[in-house]
C-alpha cells in the first residue's frame, strides 16, 4: 500500500488530507507532538476504514522529527507522500511588525517553519530519489506570498520556506520526485477574521490529491 506521512498532523487540514489519500488506498503515518491527540485521530480515520499509525515529535526537535519519520518508513514500508504542515506557530513567539523583529524573533519561526522542513525533507528524500517516485507538500499561510505587517516575523520564515520547496521543485525536475508550495488563503473550516473566506478543510484536502496526481506547478495557492 502506497503511504502518506503527515507531519504537524491535527483535526481539521491534517485529518482531511488523510482522508483524502485514505479513500484512494493509502495508509496514514501522522506525526505530531501529543499522543493522544493523535490517537483521536487514528480513530476517527479507522472508522473511515483507513488504516493509520501515529509518531510523535516536535517539529522543532530535529533529531526526534528525524526517527519519527524513520520509524514511520520502517512501519508502513516506506513513505510515498509528505505533507508538512505544522499547525500554529512557534512556541513562545511573540508576532511582530517588520521594523519591530529582532533576529531572535525572526529565527524562532525559522526553525518552526524552515528547518523543520529541511529536517522531515532530508529524512525522506534519499529513498524517494532511490525509486525515482515521490512527492513533498509543503503548507504556509498565504502571508509567504502576501504577507500582513502584524505577522511579520512568521509571514517571512514563511516566504523562506515558499522559496526553498520552489527551488527544491526546480532541483528534483527529473528524478521523478514532485515538490510543491501550497498557501492556504482561506480560513479552514470557521471565520477566525470577519470578512475573510473561509473553506471546508475536505475542499482544501482535495486540491492536496490533485496536486499529487497531476504534478505540474510547484506551487499553488488556495483561495476562494
């Protein structure tokens, strides 16, 4: 069976992309910091006849992100599809205006956002370039393109990462692995500011299916 590993996996974009890949036979590796959360998840999935396995670590600890991932490949038989998507943002980050940043602002969200998915990236990579078949799914807020001044510290570790999965696209262009941005510009699921577009998070999920299937940008931003 074909696997997909979610890392930053939660109730709402994380559960539908699983179910997602989960109703076209895929098994689920679901990586997060607690537990039991992720145990709520696997229920919920199992009851969608999905089968799915959980790993925990925190996105900002690498060498534990590193053998959770490696747990989860040797689990499921390999890992076909990453998604990384950590939820929120930093522990412990103030956000800041742009004139207001310090650098120890600026590298708290590198490391949650950039060097996390270096991290999950390298730690999948070597074997998807091995077969020749692969895809990384790389999730920001659409503040990596259009960024807002309130956020401006998490908006810029964002257009980092935006740069980086675009440029790894670019790099890995026939070798058969697939590496794409994706920048949500909706709220999921509820309205979090008045007059912003909100989605369902399974009409999210779905365009993660086409972007596996068709392969064809390396970046894509969902918006309404």
């Amino acid at each position: 069976m074909p696997t997909l590993a979610i890392v930053g996996a939660g109730p709402a974009l994380g559960l539908a992309i699983a179910r997602t890949f989960g109703s076209h036979g895929y098994d689920v590796a679901l990586i997060a910091r607690n537990q039991e959360k992720l145990e709520g998840l696997i229920g919920e999935l199992a009851a969608d006849g999905i089968t799915a396995a959980a790993f925990t670590a925190d996105v900002l600890d690498r060498p534990a992100l590193t053998q959770a991932l490696g747990k989860a490949a040797a689990h499921v038989g390999g890992i076909d599809v990453l998604e990384h998507t950590p939820g929120g943002t930093a522990a412990d980050t103030k956000l800041t205006l742009p004139s207001e940043t310090s650098p120890e602002d600026m590298q708290a969200q590198i490391e949650f956002q950039l060097y996390g998915a270096i991290t999950a990236t390298q730690a999948v990579l070597p074997a998807m370039k091995e077969a020749g078949a692969g895809t990384l799914l790389f999730t920001t807020r659409a503040g990596s393109v259009d960024p807002v001044p309130m956020v401006g510290n998490v908006n810029a570790a964002a257009a980092a990462l935006r740069n980086w999965a675009i440029n790894l696209n670019k790099e890995l262009a026939r070798t058969g692995v697939y590496a794409v941005h994706v920048g949500i510009d909706v709220s999921i699921n509820q309205s979090v500011t008045p007059g912003f577009p909100v989605a369902p998070a399974e009409d999210i999920a779905t365009a993660y299916w086409d972007l596996h299937t068709k392969r064809e940008d390396g970046e894509f931003i969902f918006s309404l």
